[in-house]
C-alpha cells in the first residue's frame, strides 16, 4: 500500500470540527428545499404514500383503496388502465390492497392474457378506460375511475 | 389509531431481541447501543420465527410470534446475565462537540422523517410489492406461496428476502391492517437504531469527540441520501442498518469481542436485500486483505462472525424458499454474464447526477478528499470499508452492463438507493482513518 495515501495523517483533520463543519454544508440542501414554496406545500400529510413521488400512481392508489372494501374476500377481479405500464401498476397496487381477493391480470408486463382479466367478476377502471360490449355494470364511481362488476354469463 | 398501533409495533421488536442487550460484549455498553442492538437483533429473530412458524404451519398472530420470542429473548438473557461483563471504555466528550454532534443527528433524522411523512422521500416499491408481500402474509398467516408463487406474482419478487415485509407484517398484525402511510415513517427507526451503533463502537477506536463528529455526518448523509433515493418505506433504511453495523463491527472490533453484533448483523443483512450479502462478501473480502497486509497472527478470525451470520440467514431463507415451494430466482432480473459494452458510456455518464445523494454529491466528495489526508498506515485497517465502498459501486457497474436496452431508466431507479451502503462505508473509513489511533481493543492481537 506504499504507493496509496501520505506519510503523515494531517493534524487538523484529527480534530471534530472539521466533520461538524461538513455536517452543517450538508444540512444546507434540506434547509433550503423545506424552505421554498414547494418545500412548504409538501408539509400536509399526503393522502396516498405515494402521490409526493408518482401523483399517477396516488391517485391509482387512492383509487383502489376506496373501491377495496367492496369486492367481496374470494371474488376474482381485475384492472384495466389506459396504458400498458399504467396497467400492470395498478395491478400490482390492487394485489397488496386486496390481498383476500384473488386477482387476474388484463395483461402482464404489457402482456394481454385473454382468458384471465376478462374473467374476473370484478373490474377496477383507472382513468378513461372503454368497457362497452364486456357486459359489466358500474357498481361505485370516482373521480379516478370506476369500480364495475361482470354480468354473470347467460 | 392503526398508524399508532403500528409504530408501536415496531417499539416492541427491541423486546424480541433483548437478549442482545445482556450479552456480556453489550451488557456495560451505552444504553442507546443496547437498545440499538436489542431492535437488529429482535427484527432478526422475528424473521427467523416467522420462517420457522411456516414451515411448521404455524399461523403468525400477535401471541404466536411475540411470545416465543420474548420468552426465548428472557431465557437467553437471563443466562448470558450471569456471565462477566466486558469492560465498556467511555470517555470525557468537550458540551460544545457533544452538543453540535448531536444537533447534526438530530437533524439529520430530523430530515428524514420530514421527507418520509410528507411522501417526498416515499418509495414506490412500499406499495408495488413490500407492502403487499405484508398484507399477504398477514391473510395467509405465514410466507405465502399461493398467491406469491404464482406466474402473476412475480411483480412481487417472491424470492427477496423476507425480513422487512416481516416486520411490517408484525405491524400489520398489531395494529389489524396496514397503514401505508405510516409506513415510509419506520425508516427513521432503522436509521435512528444505526446511530449509536456507529457513535459507540467508533468511539472505541477513534474517541469520543471525533465519534460524535463522525456520526454526526453519518447521519446527515445518510439521511440526505435516503431522502434522494426516495427510500421511506422501501427494504434501504433496514438493510444499510445491518450492513453499517457489520462494517463497524469489522473495523473497529475485527475480533471475537463483539462477535454476536457481527453474527447478528450479517444474519440481518442477507435477510433483507440480496445486496446485503454482496455487501458481507465484499466486507470480508475487505478483512482478508488487511489480515494479508497487516501481517495478522490469526486471519479469518476477524471474518469468522461475519461469515457465520452470513451462511444461517441464507441456508435459513434458502430452505424456508425450498420448503415453501418459493422460487429460488427472480425472473424479472437481467440474465447473468450477457453484458453489453456499448452501455459503459451511459453508466459512467448517468453516474454523477445518480450519486448526488441530495447534496451535489458532497456527501461522496467530503470523506472521499478527508481519506487523501489520512496516513497510509491506516488505509490497511480500512480495507473492509474501503473494500465495500468500492466493491459494490464495481458491481453496480458491472450490473448495468447487464440492461436490456438502454440502461438510463435502470441506472436512476436503483443508483441512488443501491449505493447508500457503499456512502456509509466510505463516510466510516474517513472516519476510522482521520481519527487518533487508539490501541486496539485488549484482544485485537496482532503481530508487530
């Protein structure tokens, strides 16, 4: 290790002011973003865990949370979202908040499984989705999309 | 009332490890740093029962987790009480440092937790799968494979580690349903939990002075970092606590001393995130060279601890996935050695922007220029920080040689997270090297 670091340590840097000094320059970013307007309006306790973050995602969230209690612990259900990635987390969203409920994907990682998500009894649209000619009824609305359940087949 | 429940739940897992706190290593320490390794050491046992419990079919519920280990945490210290306790060396500390140190940490956490109830720090992975493995295991009652296992789950990386859904689920079981937005909150209990750790043990080598100094930017970078790589609520905050405990037991007391702080944290780090083995490896690694360097009478014996936790948490979590019908792999991940060079570019560009860790990147940058200034007969007894450091950024690197495509999107979603273990490990090393050299503790033998 000859050819790495110095002979000597150098003296000041023995002494805890230099790290108290680095400590306080660090403070210096949050300091400044809690203080700037968009510092301040984050303060109010969100209602989503992740709408700070990813306000799509929130509001799929809080989408999902709202209509949980209505699908029935066993019942199948599914998601369908306007794009594939928004999709597929909405899916992943509804499996932790509905974790009695058995859930089939419309499609997988951009993948559409036929046969599973147009199955399900229940059906949770996030945002402007079309669901004419699936035989489904809306059961409970919100602004961030609809809570519909399949017509059972004739 | 739930988001309460739940916090108290997690103030109850000290109970789980308070054996910790009696074990003659610990038993005269700080009381902060037996609380510290009571709350490691009981999320260790937690999970441990918890894989147990489903193997054995056990349903998990408040009294069948809780109880067994409180009374397994009462059995053990009530043995370990009657041992001899290790002398604990403290020191004077000057009210000006102590009191700007413990501003700094207070600060520090200060600022997570301001990030993490505000959702600004909160991390999307809470609600995609580490709250719902939780949410599941508490319907299931145990490690699920039903639903878990199956082809539409994998979202869910049901071959991860289990032991921060573990702990939310215990939450979740108190508390009767899992408050997600309480959630991103805990991740101040594993920062908080880490402090003394890194003050008291430092302290044992460097002094109490240049200790709360240190710990003081610890904790403010850490924090800082976590903030940045929106970590509240995510496995980050857990798994830097047991590898920053791993790491300093390596540095400071690489002996049988404080063996059961290595055992315990090793243990912890593997079962949290696959990264903490990578981190355990490269820490060994580390002590190896400075037993080669430093021309030690016993090498390995420093690693010994390390290697043992490493080796029951994964043989643990390997068998409980086994068992459970679990897979072993995760399929989402990038297939191994098919790397594409064209990506260096890319890697090394969206570096920089990726390691700012909410402060320009000078949380990097300070203990990167203070290690310049240290003595190079010190760097050897860096080597596990510095091997950790470097190891995992490497290994990163060499990750992202893996991405499908372009590896950008990849690169800023784990970088700033992934990399916080190897920020603490550096931040440690500048801090072991630029402190006084005190002798090393009685039974640190080496040849001279």
């Amino acid at each position: 290790m000859r050819w790495l670091g110095r002979s000597e340590t150098v003296a000041w840097l023995r002494q805890p002011w230099p790290w108290l000094v680095a400590a306080a320059l660090l403070l210096a970013f949050p300091i400044r973003f809690w203080a700037k307007p968009v510092g301040r309006a984050m303060l109010a306790v969100p209602s989503s865990p992740v709408e700070r973050v990813n306000p799509e995602l929130g509001r799929t969230w809080r989408l999902l949370r709202e209509v949980a209690p209505r699908i029935p612990a066993g019942a199948t259900f599914t998601v369908r979202a306007a794009t594939d990635e928004a999709e597929m987390e909405a899916f992943m969203v509804a499996v932790g908040l509905l974790p009695h409920g058995r859930p089939v994907p419309s499609s997988y990682y951009g993948v559409p499984q036929p046969g599973f998500g147009s199955e399900a009894e229940w059906v949770v649209a996030v945002g402007e989705v079309s669901l004419a000619g699936e035989g489904t009824e809306v059961v409970a609305r919100s602004k961030d999309g609809l809570l519909l359940r399949r017509r059972p087949h004739p | 009332m739930s988001a309460i429940l739940f916090l108290v739940a997690h103030l109850l897992v000290p109970a789980f490890g308070a054996a910790a706190a009696w074990h003659p290593s610990l038993r005269r320490a700080p009381l902060a740093l037996r609380g510290s390794a009571a709350f490691l050491g009981g999320a260790v046992l937690l999970t441990l029962e918890g894989m147990l419990w489903s193997l054995l079919g056990v349903r998990w519920t408040v009294a069948s987790l809780g109880l067994p280990a409180i009374a397994l945490s009462a059995g053990l210290a009530w043995a370990w009480a009657r041992r001899p306790a290790v002398a604990w060396r403290r020191e004077a500390c000057r009210p000006a440092v102590a009191a700007a140190g413990l501003t700094a940490v207070a600060a520090g956490l200060l600022q997570l937790l301001l990030a993490a109830v505000s959702g600004r720090a909160a991390s999307v992975d809470l609600v995609l799968f580490w709250g719902v493995k939780a949410t599941h295991w508490v319907a299931a009652g145990g490690l699920e494979a039903a639903t878990l296992a199956h082809a539409f789950a994998i979202h869910t990386h049901p071959s991860y580690p289990p032991l921060f859904p573990t702990v939310l689920a215990w939450g979740t079981l108190v508390a009767g349903e899992l408050p997600w937005l309480a959630v991103p909150v805990t991740s101040v209990l594993w920062v908080a939990a880490t402090v003394p750790v890194v003050l008291h043990m430092l302290e044992l080598r460097v002094g109490r002075e240049h200790a709360v100094a240190v710990t003081g930017f610890w904790t403010v970078a850490v924090a800082a970092a976590l903030v940045a790589g929106c970590c509240a609520g995510n496995a980050e905050p857990a798994l830097v606590a047991y590898t920053t405990t791993a790491l300093v037991a390596a540095l400071v007391v690489a002996n049988r001393r404080l063996g059961l702080v290595a055992v315990v944290a090793a243990m912890g780090a593997v079962l949290t995130k696959n990264e903490g083995g990578i981190a355990v490896g490269l820490t060994v690694v580390g002590l190896l060279l400075a037993d080669l360097f430093g021309r030690r009478s016993r090498p390995l014996r420093g690693a010994l601890p390390l290697l043992a936790g490493a080796a029951v948490g994964l043989s643990g979590w390997l068998g409980a996935r086994l068992a459970l019908g679990l897979p072993l792999t995760d399929p989402i991940r990038e297939r191994a050695f098919a790397l594409s060079f064209d990506h260096l570019g890319t890697i090394l560009a969206a570096a920089p922007q990726n390691l700012a860790a909410g402060t320009r990147g000078l949380a990097w940058l300070i203990p990167l220029a203070l290690l310049l200034a240290v003595e190079r007969r010190r760097l050897v007894e860096l080597l596990p920080a510095l091997a950790l450091a470097v190891g995992l950024l490497t290994f990163l690197g060499v990750y992202y040689l893996h991405a499908h495509g372009d590896p950008s999107a990849l690169i800023s979603w784990t970088l700033p997270r992934v990399t916080i273990p190897a920020l603490s490990a550096l931040i440690l090393a500048a801090g072991l090297g630029a402190g006084r050299l005190d002798p090393p503790p009685p039974d640190q033998d080496r040849k001279r």
